[in-house]
C-alpha cells in the first residue's frame, strides 16, 4: 500500500540528506514553539514523523467506530433504564444522580477519543476510551499544519496529496447540532468553554474560542467555580451562559461538588445546555472494558458484538489484592497485564507488569494499592523505526505508537498520535505527539 512505501523513503531520504533535514526539524521546532502547541506552557513534544493512512485505513477508522459505539449506545440504554445493571459500575449517588438526568440531546458521549492499537496489518485492540474531556486537538492541527508545509513532504508532493483531518469547525457543528436539540430552536446560544484553571486557560481553549467566535458564537471560558445561577439562567459574571463545552472532567466534579452548586443545579434542572452530558462517564470509566467481558451482564449484546469484544477489547476484570486467585494470577504472569486505575487520565497510576522486577510487581499490588484498580489483559502495542531529532542529530529508533480516532456526535472525525520508546505512552511520561495524514496517490 502506498502509505507504508512512504516510510521507508522519508527514512532513506533523511538517511541520504541528514543535516539538511536536521536544518529543517530546527526550524519546525522553532515554529512548533511559537504555535498554540503548548502543554503546561511548553512546545508539545513531538516527533519529525509523518505518519501516513490510506482510504482503506480510514475505512476501517469508520467501521470501528461505528461498531464499538452501537454496543457502547446499548450499554448506556441499559444503564438509564435498569437499575440492577448500574450496580456493575459502582458510581455514587451523586454521580449516578448526573448520569441519570436527559441531558437534552440525543447523543450521550458528543466527542470522544478512542485510543487503539493499530497495526500494519489493520488489526486492532482498543486501550481505553476517552469520553470525558478528550483534548489534544489543537496538537494535531499544529503539527499537522506546520508538518505539511516543511521539507518533509515537500519532494512526495508531485505524487501523492496530503490530507489532514479538521477537528475545529466539525466540532462546532456538532456542539450546535446538541444545543438545537436541547432548546428546540435555531437561535444563535451564548457558549462557555468550562473547565478548573489557575492563571490563564489552555492554548486548546484559546483556539477553540476563536473558532467559535469566528463562526459568530459569543464566547468566554470559564471557571465552574465561578459560575452564578440567577433565575432561570447560568452566568459567568453578567455574561449568560446557553450552551457549555464542558471541559471539567467528571471526578473533578464529584471532588469539588460543594464549589460548584450552581453550576450543578443548572444541569440538573436543564436550565444550560452541557455539552457533553455525564452521561459519557458510563463509557469513560474503565471498568467499561470489564463490564463487556461480563455476559451475564450484558445479556443484550448480540453474539457479533460478542464476537466484536473478544477480538478486540483486552481482558479487563476488577482487581482486589486480598483475592487469592486475582493476586496470584497477575503475580504468577506479570508480563501480560497492566493495572490501571479505573478513572484517571493522562496515564496516571498505570502500571505495566513488564516494567517490573517480580518482587517489585509483588509489592506494588499487594501494599500499594489503595484506589480502584482494574486488571487488564497487556496488549501487542505496535511499533515501528521511528526518526528522532535532536538539535544536531537523528537517529531511527524503535517506537510504540497509539493511534486516537476521535469521534464526534458518533462519527469518526479525526486522529490524534502518540509515539515513546516505553510500554506506556503518555503526556506524564515519554510521549511524542506525530502528525498524521491521509495519502492518495495522484
């Protein structure tokens, strides 16, 4: 396919040209660091690496997609309408009182990013699901937009067309596609970007701001704290609050509930359009990829969506170190599972059996633990040679790599890519964010 001859003739070109190409990774980083690119107020880390998809990729993306997210509609169907079933997910009252309540809209998780493990071959597994304030959109566009138009590309550009995959206005379509849903007509909503922030907002809430207010959307972002309900409306000092592009992750929410009255209250008594609804905490949870695996549970699943969840959701069950057969399973068989808490975001708390010494392992699950952990089946995650660029070197090391299809009201919109030299692949850990495109032959 031709996706995969292009990385080997980017290597072997770099290979043949290495400071010419070293020249133009220093120039790229330089505008990388004067892009919206910034996490926690420094450049993305990212790697001189397009990755390349073909059609027939994409395809798969589509399919994928659709599939995992008519098994996930049931599951929240159950979810809503017995009560039995929601025990298997253990949310407190407070939180099953956010879940329970019609956000409005049709949709129940309206933007999503689901991370698989993508292979050469087009087999897949899905690591998690991220449907509660998934972020790094700006990333990709940046790099993707910078990449594109450096020497990268430039001498495959006579052959092929590269195409990126738009993530801003789509969303917006989508968000407004909710609120018209919720308020039952077509007037233009006043729109807050919400989430917890000290100083200044995320680059990614900038840029998403001004792609509101360019398509003509007042905007603010604003803080949860400070949001006041007066009467029949939510406002953010004396500006009135129509639609949220919720951004506040749902264990915050439970966390610091007592602060966040107001903003709480408009929820539940439909007084705001949020966008997207807690009701996305049903599949954001990682106890989702245990409550699959559970048949008994999930009676209204169908045997092809049986089949769907064995090929292709890792083995995943609660883990409680005082269970003998539990702690002696991941203790006798370390290298093939990870533990993970079961709603964190970032990577944090994850463990990888392989990363352990066995005594080490041993320590880890039976003393320190101290959360809700799941055990869950360690996935072939793929790699591939990959360039990397210091300001005076390259070299091609073996890298794995996540692959993060991001869906939008249902539908696939977009990829988001991450790359490191370690079994775990995150921002609080080695991560490269890549570029990515789709490839056509002209």
């Amino acid at each position: 396919m031709v996706p995969r001859n292009l990385f080997q003739q980017y290597k072997e070109d770099i290979t043949a040209q290495p400071e010419k190409y070293i020249a133009e990774y220093n120039n790229v980083h330089r505008k990388v660091s004067h892009s919206p690119a910034i996490y926690k107020g420094q450049p993305v880390k990212f790697l001189y690496q397009p990755f390349f998809f073909s059609d027939q990729d994409i395809a798969r993306f589509r399919e994928l997609v659709k599939t995992l997210g008519g098994i996930l509609e049931k599951v929240i169907r159950q979810y809503t309408a017995e009560p039995e079933f929601r025990k298997h997910f253990g949310f407190s009252d407070f939180l099953e009182k956010l879940v329970l309540k019609d956000p409005g809209y049709a949709h129940p998780f309206p933007m999503a990013r689901f991370d698989i493990f993508y292979h050469k071959d087009g087999s897949f597994q899905f690591c998690e699901l991220n449907a509660d304030g998934s972020s790094g959109m700006v990333e990709s566009r940046e790099l993707d937009r910078i990449i594109y138009d450096s020497l990268a590309l430039d001498r495959y550009k006579k052959d092929y067309d590269f195409h990126t995959f738009e993530l801003f206005d789509s969303w917006i379509d989508a968000l407004m596609e909710n609120y018209r849903q919720f308020s039952k007509n077509d007037a233009p909503p006043q729109v807050a970007i919400v989430d917890f922030y000290d100083d200044k907002p995320p680059s990614e809430f900038i840029e998403f701001q001004r792609a509101f207010d360019k398509r003509g959307y007042s905007t603010i972002i604003a803080d949860p704290r400070e949001l006041k309900l007066k009467g029949d409306h939510l406002y953010h000092n004396d500006f009135r609050i129509d639609c949220i592009y919720r951004r506040t992750v749902t264990w915050e929410v439970e966390e610091y509930q007592k602060e966040l009255q107001d903003y709480i209250t408009a929820y539940l008594q439909g007084k705001v359009c949020v966008v997207g609804s807690f009701r996305s905490q049903i599949i954001h949870n990682k106890i989702i990829f245990s409550i699959l695996h559970d048949q008994e549970a999930t009676e209204f699943l169908s045997d092809k969506e049986r089949e769907f969840i064995r090929e292709h959701i890792p083995y995943t069950v609660p883990f409680n170190a005082k269970e003998p057969r539990l702690l002696e399973m991941i203790l006798e068989n370390k290298d093939r599972y990870v533990l993970k808490p079961s709603d964190k975001y970032a990577c944090l708390g994850v463990s990888v059996g392989k990363d352990y010494l066995s005594g080490q392992w041993r320590q880890f699950a039976e003393e320190e633990l101290d959360e809700e952990y799941l055990i869950q089946e360690f996935c072939n995650v793929p790699s591939m040679e990959m360039a990397i660029f210091s300001k005076n070197d390259v070299t091609f090391e073996e890298c794995n790599y996540i692959t993060g299809l991001y869906v939008y009201n249902g539908d696939f919109q977009g990829i988001y890519h991450r790359a490191g030299r370690e079994n775990i692949i995150g921002s609080l850990v080695e991560g490269f964010t890549l570029p990515n495109y789709l490839v056509r032959k002209k």
